[in-house]
C-alpha cells in the first residue's frame, strides 16, 4: 500500500488507509515494543495479535520464534500486515472464532476501539489455552481527553452533531474487574500517562483517529472544525518549537487464564 488512493474501510465510524497510517502514526508500533518484550514471546510459542493493525509489531513479536497469528476487522490493513509477511486474517475483535489455540494473547493500541469489552474477553479467554496469558496496553481513563473536548467544542461552535461515539477508556480498577469477571487472574494493570510526539502535528493525528467525530459533518464545515480544534489545542498540547505531544494515557496489564473450569459470573 504505497499511496492514499488505496481503498478505506469504516470501523465503528472510522476510516483506516495504510499509508495515512504509517505516516502518521508510526508511533503507536514504536511505543508499543515496551509491551511486547512484557509478553515474553518465546520460541514456537502459539500468538494471537489481536488488533495487529499492519503488522509492524506482529513482525518484531514473530522474530522471537513464536508463531503469531495477527487479526484486524480493517481488510486494508490486513493487507498491509499480509504483505510484510504477517498470517494476518479479517476478523472483528468482539468475535473471536478461535478455541484454546492460543499460548498468549497479545493487543496494542486497538482494545479501546471495541466497545463491546465483555465480548472481547470471552474470545480471548476462548482463545487461550489453560494457563495461557493475555498481555496489551491501550487508551486509558483520560486518554486523549483535550483532543475530546476540544473537537466537540468545535462541533458545538458550528452547530455541527455531535456524535454517540465514544472510546473504551477504562481506569485501572474498571478493567481488572472486568478481567476478574471473565476468569483471569491480573498479574498487573497500572495507567501510564503518555505525552506522545506527533510526528505530523494534532492535523496529522485528527486525520488519521478522529473519523468517528466527523462522519457526519458536511464537507464545508469540516475542515472548519478541524482548524477550530486544532486552535484550541495549540496553547494546550504545542510547545515552543512547534512540537505537538497528544495527551496519551495507555492502560497496561498482565493477566492469565485463572481456571481450566471457571464459568462466567462464577469465578474460582
């Protein structure tokens, strides 16, 4: 996928294009390689990459000599992760197919765009063997939360909708509730504020994550709005020298399979 022509899908409201993707975000498989050594892979190792994206980290995961699987539900995607070489297949996140499969479970960046958290972890309990682990990090309680309230600022000024969307964006203690509750036992979860160099500025980054927040408006107001919020964020997230940091903070956990014969709402 060399250039913006390539075709885009729409993922709960948001459109992805490979390219677009790797110019600029580039950054999310970087900031990403701290989790992957947290998952340990080991030789012939059996992994599932839930959320792989284009599979710039399922590469450095599979170079441990694990076997990795990668899904995503965005085709254009798959295929930029296909053409690197990645066993990457279409599948969305809140239904997984697979059963006792898997050794590890591995998710970067991509556990905040299903909003169906509870299906999410069903799969993946499914998906794993007795004993197996899941290990991800993505956008926490706070995350991004000047980029929000700037764009829908901006919506309300030019009496554009506002949307329904909204990230999964869960604190520390909400997660591992939810992990206890589909039979994992938390090894450990912390949230991790981030402040991440933009490589392509807040426009960069709105172009590429803030779909969701736009879908709906017309043509002649967009680029208003995106210009209003970009405004907005400058005194915020712009320092001096023009660099722009996003106002990440990334949820960070470790947990495993707590019991062969655990049953959902009845834990062990």
């Amino acid at each position: 996928m060399t250039t913006d022509t390539t075709s885009s899908t729409a993922i709960a409201g948001q459109t992805w294009n490979a390219a677009r993707y790797a110019r600029n975000a580039d950054f999310v498989p970087t900031l990403g390689a701290p989790v992957a050594e947290l998952l340990a892979a080991q030789p012939d190792e059996h992994i599932l990459d839930l959320g792989c994206g284009d599979g710039v980290l399922t590469v450095q995961i599979a170079a441990s000599g694990a076997r990795v699987v990668g899904v995503d539900a965005s085709p254009e995607l798959v295929a930029a992760a296909v053409e690197r070489g990645v066993d990457a297949q279409v599948m969305d996140g809140q239904a997984l197919t697979f059963n006792a499969q898997f050794d590890a479970v591995f998710s970067n960046a991509a556990l905040h765009w299903m909003r169906e958290p509870d299906a999410v972890l069903v799969g993946v309990r499914r998906a794993l063997k007795p004993g197996g682990r899941f290990v991800g990090e993505f956008g926490g309680h706070g995350n991004v939360a000047a980029i929000v309230t700037a764009l829908r600022a901006a919506l309300r000024a030019h009496d554009a909708s506002e949307p329904s969307f909204a990230w999964f964006f869960p604190t520390a203690d909400e997660y591992a509730a939810l992990l206890a509750k589909h039979g994992f036992t938390v090894e450990q979860i912390a949230l991790i504020p981030r402040p991440t160099p933009l490589p392509t500025g807040i426009a960069g980054w709105l172009h590429t994550f803030a779909d969701p927040f736009l879908a709906d408006v017309d043509a002649s107001v967009r680029q208003r709005v995106l210009e209003d919020t970009e405004a907005l964020l400058r005194p915020v997230l712009c320092d001096g020298h023009g660099q722009w940091r996003a106002d990440y903070v990334r949820l960070r956990f470790v947990a495993r399979v707590a019991s062969p014969d655990f049953k959902q709402g009845n834990p062990q």
